[in-house]
C-alpha cells in the first residue's frame, strides 16, 4: 500500500485525488505498525500506542490539507498556499513536525520483529518516505495558486486555523 499509492498518486492531475491516494500510502505504514504487533503481540501495548499516534498525526495533517485545498482554490491566496506547507512538511516527517514524533515512533516498533523483517524495513521505510515527499512535492505543485482571486478567505481559515494547530501540537500532546 505503501508503494501503490505514491506510483498511481504522483500521476494525479486532481490535488484532491492524489491527498486520497497519499492516503493509500500512508496506511499502508499504519499496517506495518499493525503487523509488527500481530507477529509480536508481547510488543502489541507499545505498538498500538504508536499506531494511534500516526493515526492521529495523518489526521491531522491530512484534514489541515484538505482544508487548505479548499482555502486555496477558492480564494487563490497565496497565504493558504503558504500554509498548506506546514502540514505537508508534517507529513514527510520533516525534524521537529508531528510526522518527525509518528514516524520516529514507528521506525521503533522495527526492532521487535523477526528476522529478516528489520533489514527489509531498514531499507522499505526510508523509500516510502522517499515516496512520501514526492506526493507531497506534486501537491504544493498542483495547488500552487497561479493568481490572486477574490473570494470568502475568513469562513476557510476559521477551519484551517485549528487544524494547523493541530498538526503542531496535536500528536506532541498525545505522545
């Protein structure tokens, strides 16, 4: 999953689409998560907690670039533009974002399992996030407003506003 859907979501010419093909990819890290709790269930408390916090980070991050979507394309601001980076930078995993907690987190529960399962994830993790940033890259590219229009910015931003909070604070407050 994780691989599917950065191959068919880079191909997107619909920013929204390819957000739900990201999806696709993103989940696909979350059932790594899973599995390494089932193969180990001894490991399961830690690793559910650490599956909900990536749960809880791509939430947010993906609802904040829904949002801003929305924000930019109606409006054509370049300021919603602007802010749709914070949450994409989120959901690479970028130093000091929710994703950098998340994916840390899960990059944790690797040495639990059996062999040859850690080798493999040493090498799969790091070509997913590569992935990661390419949807995200092709995002800020599509939604990148080619001119300023006039449209209704406050009712956008009053939904924007706490969802970028919470891709800052949300997954440190749960962590």
């Amino acid at each position: 999953g994780a691989f599917y859907g950065v191959a068919v979501g880079v191909t997107q010419r619909n920013p929204k689409v390819l957000l739900g093909y990201s999806s696709v990819s993103q989940m696909g890290l979350v059932a790594v998560g899973v599995g390494a709790g089932l193969m180990v269930p001894a490991a399961w408390p830690v690793v559910a907690a650490v599956v909900a916090l990536y749960a809880a980070h791509h939430a947010f991050a993906k609802a904040a670039l829904f949002i801003g979507l929305g924000v930019t394309t109606r409006t054509g601001s370049r300021a919603a533009w602007l802010a749709l980076w914070l949450p994409a930078a989120a959901l690479v995993g970028l130093p000091l974002t929710s994703g950098a907690v998340a994916k840390t987190a899960l990059k944790a529960t690797v040495p639990v399992l059996p062999a040859p399962w850690p080798d493999l994830l040493e090498v799969a993790l790091p070509l997913a996030a590569v992935g990661t940033t390419l949807l995200v890259a092709r995002l800020l590219f599509l939604a990148c407003p080619p001119a300023a229009r006039v449209g209704p910015v406050r009712a956008g931003w009053a939904a924007y506003a706490p969802l970028l909070a919470a891709v800052v604070l949300g997954p440190w407050w749960l962590g």
